[in-house]
C-alpha cells in the first residue's frame, strides 16, 4: 500500500479522502499490533505516518489553493 508522492498526486480529492481513511485504520491496527508484540516490520508504521502526512498536506494545499481562486474571482 506504499505509494510515491507522484501516484499521490494523480489521485482526485476524493480519491485521496478515501485513501486516507484506509491509511488510519492500517495505522490505528498497527499500532495495537504493537503493543501486543505481533508488528514485524515495526518501519511500516513510520511509513504509514508519513504517508498520512503526505495526503493531508496535499488536501490542505488543495483547499487553499481552491479558496485563494475564489478570493481572486
């Protein structure tokens, strides 16, 4: 579920709310995992956060950009 910061971006707001929701449940269920010992790759949580990180910073980008337009017009 590793995505480049380029395949972010093609995805449409939608797209990218949707992804998010599915990104913080993985991290909600990795970080249960966690406390009980059962995480293999204990990296896949830090890259699940940042990815998080990635598409909320797009979304708030998108949202500025969007007010900015209508403030112009």
């Amino acid at each position: 579920m590793h995505m480049t910061i380029q395949e972010i971006r093609q995805l449409s707001e939608e797209e990218l709310k949707k992804f998010l929701q599915e990104l913080r449940e993985k991290k909600r269920e990795l970080r249960f995992k966690s406390a009980r010992r059962e995480v293999k790759n204990v990296r896949e949580i830090r890259e699940t956060k940042k990815t998080v990180a990635r598409i909320m910073t797009l979304l708030r980008n998108n949202e500025s950009s969007t007010k900015t337009t209508k403030l112009i017009k």
